[in-house]
C-alpha cells in the first residue's frame, strides 16, 4: 500500500501528547503514531455511521409497526361501533 505525505504544524502540547502516546503504546516512529490515532479516529467514524444507520432501520420499522396496530384499532373500534 503506497502511503502519502501529509505535513502538519501542532501545537507544543499536542506534540509532546503523541510523543508520550507513541512512548507509551511502543511506536518508533511520531509518523506511525499520527497513522495509528488517524486510523483508530476514522475507524470509529464509520462505525458510528454504521450504527446510526441501522438504528434509522430500527426506527423505521417500528414506526411502521405502529402505525399497522392503529389502523388495526381503528378497524376493530369500528367493527365494535365504538365512537373517537
């Protein structure tokens, strides 16, 4: 896989935090640290895509769901003559 190069000016804080984080988690390299956080960042992105959507699916159902069981109540109102 090629790579790209990305060149990026942090603030003092920031760079000691991925220095500490790199030192920390066994990294050689500030590059491979920078990959590692973009990736894990990205990553939950699109997980947290994912779970929306399938959360909009869930809703979407049930929503149609209810709306079955109030038309069904409705039908059964009527058939018993029972007034709104």
């Amino acid at each position: 896989m090629s790579k790209s190069q990305v060149v990026s000016y942090v603030d003092a804080g920031i760079y000691f935090k991925l220095i500490e984080f790199g030192s920390k988690n066994g990294f050689k390299t500030l590059s491979t640290v920078v990959n590692h956080i973009l990736k894990e960042y990205f990553s939950g992105l699109d997980q947290q895509e994912q779970a929306v959507s399938n959360l909009n699916k869930v809703i979407q159902h049930y929503e149609k769901v209810n709306m079955e069981l109030k038309s069904q109540i409705e039908h059964l109102k009527l058939d018993k003559g029972v007034e709104k």
